[in-house]
C-alpha cells in the first residue's frame, strides 16, 4: 500500500531498513497485547485504497501512519478511514480519546490541537442538490 503512496521512501515505513525493521518487530508484539491495529478501506473488488497503523496506551488510540492509492485522492480515502477507525475505537467504549500525532504531522495542528468531541459522523456525496442545501445553511448562519 505504502509504495503507492507519496510517502515511499520518504516518512513512510521504508523510508529506511533499520525504520522499517522496528515496525516489523514492534507490532506483532503491541498486537498481541491489543495494542497496535492495522486497517484497510477496500473497494467491492477488493482493491485497498487506504491503510492506517494504530497503536494504542491506555484510554487513548494514537493513529500513527496513514497511506492511501493516489488513484483515490479525490475522494480523501485517508481522511475517511482514519474517520472509520476512529469511530470504531470510540464505540468498543475501551478507548476514549484519540492523538493523530500533531506533533509530528504539522498539517494536522489546525483541528487536531484541541479535544472536540463528536456525537454524530454523517457523510453526503456533494451533489448539486447537496451543494445547495449546505450552501443555504452556511448564508443562514451567516445572518
């Protein structure tokens, strides 16, 4: 998945052997212990679009690497699996916050800098319709 991706050889896992050495050896060991995941978005044929390593301490899951096929990109597979995984962290009710590793990952400072908690994960397809209507919402709140 990762030699698809922008971050082959680069911040991704192979970036160099003795980087990917330690994940090989540190996560069958944080797996047996139900602290590290690994999770794919896959299409209906099967194909994986998107892949994110989790590892987790305590009440708090730390999503650690995250890769996607560019042939996906437009459809931000990344951001929705992370969105998924998340979600799926918060419903075993074991986990009760999540750390996308800001510190490391400076685009995502901006929203991931602050606790915002969420009760209700809703995803529309952008249709003209839809458009219009979030379109209608935004000026209303606005005035």
């Amino acid at each position: 998945m990762e030699r698809r991706s922008w971050k082959h050889g680069i911040v991704g896992l192979e970036k160099n052997p003795l980087h990917m050495e330690f994940y090989q050896s540190i996560i069958p060991v944080l797996a047996e212990k139900g602290r590290a995941s690994i999770h794919f978005l896959v299409t209906g044929e099967g194909r994986q679009i998107a892949g994110i390593i989790c590892c987790s301490f305590e009440q708090t899951v730390y999503v650690h690497h995250t890769v996607y096929d560019p042939d996906f990109s437009k459809y931000s597979p990344g951001k929705l699996l992370m969105g998924l995984v998340l979600k799926r962290h918060m419903d075993d009710h074991a986990l009760t916050s999540a750390d996308l590793l800001c510190g490391f990952a400076d685009y995502y400072k901006p929203w991931a800098a602050r606790i915002v908690s969420t009760t209700n994960i809703s995803v529309f397809r952008l249709s003209p319709g839809m458009r219009i209507s979030l379109a209608v919402q935004w000026f209303r709140q606005l005035f």
